[in-house]
C-alpha cells in the first residue's frame, strides 16, 4: 500500500493469481465492462502473444472515498505460464492482496496446486507470510463440463480458511463479489497493520460501502 | 500524523513505475505537434503544464486586441494579473474557467491519470461566441483606451460557443489519456524487460553459486580420494615387499629344500605378490599424478632407443601369444626432450594393454615417425600462427575387439574398462591409459585414440621434439 498524505491518496494493489489459462485477464476484462467508465481506467495489457499474457495486465480503479481520500485500487494479473516465474515474482512484490483463479475443470486440478504452490513460494519470496497474507479463491468457468461440483468445492472449502467464490468470469457472474471479498480481507489486514481509521480518518464499514457503491453493487442494487 | 510519509513515492514499493509526473510518459516533442495541430485546426492558444509547474508545451499567438491593450500602463498590468492567475489556477477535478478583464476566458483544464493529477492544459483566450457587447471591464482599464479600436481589433480574437469548447476539450482529454497511456505502457514494459533479466540473472547467479559451491566440495572429495590412495598404497606396500622376499628367500632354498610342488606354491605367491606390487606402484603413480607431485625430470631422448628397449621387453610376450609383433622407426624422427623412465611406461603401458586385447594370430604394430604438434580445434585462420612445433609421433596399433566410438572419450578416466567383465579375463585395474594421459600431459603432450569395433585400435602419442 501506498500512502501520499499530502495528496490524500492511497493506492492499494491486488494481484490475480492461477495457472495458465484460468481466467485472470478474464476477470479484469469482466470488471473493466462491469464497472462504470468513471471509477475504472483503461485495461492495459502489456505484451502479449497468442493471447497469453506475457508480463501483467493492469487495470486501475479509483474514485473519491467518503472521507475525500482518492484511493487508487491497481488490479494486477500475472503470466500463468511456468516459465515466467520471475515475472510473477516481481509483479507479487508490494501486493496487499492476492486472489487465486482456478480453473474448475477436473483436468486442470493438478495445474491449480501447482500453481497455488508457486504462489506460496513467491509470496515467501517477497517476504509475505502466505499463512496471513490477504487471499481469496475463485473457482472459475462454472459453465464449463466435467467440472468440480459445488458439493465438493463448498466441503472443501470449509477446511480451508480462505473465502472462495464461483464465477463465470466470461459473463462477469461471480467476478465482483470476488474483489469484494478480496477487498475486504486486504482492508480489515491494512487497517489493522496502519490504523487508517485513526491516521486517515477512513472508517471501514463506510470505505467498504463506497467501494461497493463505485463497483456497482451498491446497497440499491443488493 | 506526521509520521506519515509526505512525499509521493514515484517509484511504487513494487518496483512497477506509477505515472507520478505527466514528462516521465509523455514525450514533449509528440505533445506540441498535438498542440501545434489543435491550434491550426481550432485557432485556440494552447498551453500544458505539468503537475509540478513546468510548461511542456506551448502554442499560442498574441491577439492584436492583447498587443492593443498591453501598450496602456493600466491594460498591461491587469492583463499581468490575469496572466498569473491563471497559471497559477489548478483545477481539482473539473474544467475551470477563467474570465479575463477583456471579456474573453481561459479553460483550464486538468489531466487525470489514474485517479492522479499529472498536469493541466490552459486554453485560451478565446471569445465566448455568446457575448456580443465589448465588456466595461476593458473600456475601464485604461483612460487612453478607444472604443472603436476595440472593436477593430477584436476580429482576430477566436469566437467559441461555450458548448462547443467543452467538446473540444473532452476531445483533447481523450487525446491526452491515451497518449498518456500509450506512453506508460511502453514505460512500463521497457521496465519489466530490464526487471525480468535482472530477476533471471539473480536466479542463474543463485544457482551458479550452489553449483560453485557444490564442485568446490566435489574437488576437495577427490583430493582427499588421492590422498587416501597414496596413503593406502604406500601403507600396502610395505608389508608386501616382506611378503615377496620371503616368498623368494622360501624359493631360492634359503630354509631348507622344497618339494616341487611346495615349489609351485612358493613361487606363485611370490608371482601373484610381484604383480600386486605392480599394481599398487600404478595407484602410487597415479595418486601421485593427480595430485602433480610427479615430477618429469627431462633429458634427450632418443625415439629410437625407446622403441627398441620396448621392443626387447615385450618381444618374448607377442612370441607366447602367437602375436606378430612390428616395429617400425621412420627415417629422420627428431630427438625428444623427456622423462626416459616416463615416457617409456607409456609406451610399455600402451603396448602391453595392445597385446592383451589382440587374440592369437594378431598383430600388434609399433612404430615412430616425425610429426608436427596438433593444435586443439579447427584451423581457421591458421595462417596467422606461429609455424607448427616439430613432434615426434609414436603409434602403438592393434587388430584387437576394438571399442565403441562411444567409450573413446572414457577410456583416460581411472579405473575404467570399456567392457567390466574385461577386467577378470584380461586382468588390469583400468589404470594404465589414465596414468599414460597423464604422463603424456606432464610432457605437454598430447594422446589420441582411434578405434573401430572389430578390427583394432590405434594409439598415437605426439611429443614435442626437443
């Protein structure tokens, strides 16, 4: 996180994480359509080939929270392909929160703990305590066949500790809930580690219900 | 509070370049061409400033009305006022729009880029199209100001409707962003190239470290390998020279007679002892080799001779196996500078490990010839070396199994026999080529093998003549 008190302006970076092909740029590509022209920025994407991303896409949200802090939320994704490990090393560096997109597909089942290993690793790398850092889990391409069941995801995931969501990240079903839910966990962590509220006047309750608001599923929309 | 960090961080804590300051992405030259064009298309003055104050571009021409006013005492420093406080206007989020004493504005204009202010566009003066009358303000400035020269002068002034200025502007955002958009992109892919080599290099360099680390240990182990040879050969030695003595002492009759075939008996062991002797003398010249303890003490050689002491020795050899045994010596063969003692073990190792792998009825060459030194590699631009180094070239060549192109580059290594089982049928350690390299290297020297399965091997041992 990035503080720039004179400025008043915070900047939060999330960073979407999963083996390849799983439907990270997806899912920037669904928030860019779903969230009004106003909060997001241009989707930028940065080298690709093949369509598979080669460095990272950024995509940047900001907007004026209530207590009139302009914060700055960059959405990250990473290269899924194993070889570009120091990529995603370095676009890991500096994240306040990860949300890891798997892909449902039996086949792919392996692919995801391999990748989420990795993640692990890097995370340790950059001198985060994966055990505590901000993370959430999407289950993605839901409509797909031969997939896991939801039976077996919601077992599942209630060993773990970590939120998971489903989504259907080509028709942005799923997609916002997951950066809420991601922006919960990285702001209830932030406030804890820097005291926002008391340095920065921002109250949680208020900055999360703004966030949805900017999102578009504000307390109208639910 | 004040504990909080008060200036911007341009460079963003991971490492991934934020747009801080609109000159970092944006490429000046670029940005007035686009200003240039926006002022022939539009006749609207155009200035940008960066966030921190610095004018990046600027086109704009001074209106006839401006010259007019300017040259009154009173126009000139109102119109100074209005001057400044426009540059010093910094628009939040929204156009501002300033009015100027002569009735025209300026449209001020703030470039936002993700969410942060990175400069502002000042466009203008211009006439709002829907103001007809001449404002008071300008009548007032001055006393020496006239009324129809105002008029006059005012035709050159640029009329906009004010609908169409805010279109205009939205039109020069749009260009702006993805200027600035496209600029921080490629900013930060050249970014990510240079991280992403650096962050390969660390990686490799890590490894290399540990591999470092890992050979460095594997050396100390093979040092301490023949140090443990030396020790143990030397420590095998010398209860072995008893057992041979006394074997030979029992033999020679010195404790009383023998019957044949406690004769027998005695003298194998005294064999079998002679050839562990040879044995463990070869681990000694090795170990010793290894470690570079063994000194060649270097005197002229005579090819010749050598060939013809081998010759002598391993005669009786070739006869008991049925081998043909040929020794050839070339007419003019240069003298050598070596090691006698040396240099003749490795022409009797290469010659005895010859007739041990030829069957009966075989033939077994030896021979020497004058040769120049080969040079490693291929000989592009061999014309620029040095004239080649005289050599004397010995070749020690059998009609033995002969050995797999796929062994050739193995056989040098210690205790290594092309086939394992060789070692019961034909005796030997796997020593003898390994301590010939070796001795051949001490001689700067160099040892080739030439093989084909089946019909024999050749060795060639090239030695620099003296």
């Amino acid at each position: 996180m990035q503080l720039d008190f004179k400025a008043r302006e915070l900047t939060v970076k999330l960073v979407y994480y999963g083996p390849a092909l799983s439907g990270k740029t997806t899912n920037l590509q669904a928030i860019h359509r779903l969230v009004s022209p106003a909060t997001s920025g241009r989707l930028m994407t940065l080298e690709t080939r093949d369509d598979r991303t080669l460095f990272f896409d950024l995509l940047p949200l900001s907007f004026k929270a209530g207590s009139g802090i302009q914060v700055r939320i960059k959405l990250f994704t990473v290269p899924g392909q194993v070889i570009h490990n120091a990529t995603r090393r370095l676009v890991l560096q500096g994240a306040d929160g990860v949300a890891f997109i798997a892909d449902s597909q039996h086949r792919e089942t392996k692919a995801n703990q391999v990748a989420f290993l990795n993640m692990r690793e890097n995370l340790k790398e950059n001198g985060f305590n994966p055990q505590s850092h901000p993370l959430v889990i999407q289950f993605n391409k839901r409509d797909l066949q031969d997939i896991r069941t939801d039976e077996e995801i919601d077992t599942l995931a209630k060993r773990g500790k970590e939120p998971v969501f489903k989504a259907v990240a080509t028709r942005g079903t799923g997609v916002i809930e997951t950066l809420l839910g991601l922006m919960e966990l990285t702001w209830a962590r932030l406030e804890s580690e820097h005291q926002l509220q008391k340095k920065f006047g921002i109250e949680p309750e208020r900055f999360l219900l703004d966030v949805r608001e900017r999102l578009g599923v504000g307390e109208a929309a639910e | 509070m004040a504990t909080l960090p008060s200036e911007l961080d341009v460079v963003a804590s991971d490492g991934i370049k934020d747009v801080a300051k609109l000159e970092d992405v944006v490429d000046r030259e670029a940005l007035m061409e686009v200003c240039r064009s926006f002022f022939d298309l539009f006749g609207l003055s155009i200035r940008v400033v960066s966030a921190s104050g610095t004018l990046l571009a600027d086109m704009h021409e001074q209106r006839s009305i401006c010259r007019y006013v300017n040259g009154f005492l009173g126009g000139k420093a109102a119109c100074r006022n209005i001057v400044s406080a426009v540059r010093e206007t910094v628009p939040d989020e929204e156009t501002v729009v300033h009015p100027c004493f002569t009735g025209a504005q300026y449209r001020i204009v703030p470039i936002v880029y993700h969410g942060r202010r990175v400069g502002r566009f000042v466009v203008g003066p211009y006439m709002p199209a829907e103001q007809q009358e001449i404002a008071p303000t300008l009548l007032n400035v001055d006393p020496g100001i006239n009324a129809e020269e105002v008029a006059q002068r005012m035709a050159d002034m640029p009329k906009v409707r004010e609908d169409t200025a805010q279109r205009i502007v939205t039109h020069l955002r749009g260009i702006t962003g993805l200027l600035l958009f496209s600029g921080h992109r490629a900013h930060l892919t050249s970014e990510m190239h240079i991280a992403s080599v650096r962050e390969s290099y660390r990686e490799l360099a890590e490894k290399t470290a540990k591999l470092q680390t890992a050979y460095d240990r594997l050396k100390d182990l093979d040092r301490l390998k023949s140090n443990f040879l030396a020790t143990v050969s030397h420590e095998l030695r010398t209860p072995l020279t008893s057992v041979i003595g006394y074997a030979e002492m029992l033999e020679s009759g010195m404790a009383g007679d023998l019957n044949s075939e406690q004769q027998e008996f005695v003298r194998t062991i005294h064999e079998k002892g002679e050839h562990l002797l040879a044995l463990i003398t070869s681990l000694l010249d090795l170990s010793k080799l290894e470690q570079g303890a063994l000194t060649v003490k270097p005197e002229s050689v005579d090819p010749a001779a050598l060939l013809s002491d081998i010759e002598k020795t391993m005669r009786p050899h070739a006869h008991k196996k049925n081998i043909r045994f040929d020794v050839d010596v070339a007419e003019g063969v240069p003298g050598l500078q070596g090691d006698p003692m040396r240099l003749r073990q490795v022409l009797f190792n290469l010659t005895e490990n010859a007739l041990k792998f030829t069957p009966e009825g075989g033939i077994v060459h030896l021979s020497v010839e004058p040769s120049v030194l080969e040079s490693e590699g291929d000989m592009l631009g061999a014309v620029l070396m040095a004239a080649p180094e005289q050599a004397v070239k010995f070749t020690v060549r059998d009609t033995g199994m002969g050995m797999p192109k796929s062994e050739l580059s193995k056989i040098f290594d210690a205790f290594y026999q092309v086939d394992g089982s060789s070692t019961r049928e034909h005796g030997g350690a796997g020593l003898g080529l390994s301590i010939v390299k070796r001795l051949v290297d001490a001689h700067d020297g160099t040892v080739r093998v030439e093989s084909e399965v089946g019909s024999g091997t050749s060795f060639m041992v090239t030695l620099p003549a003296s």
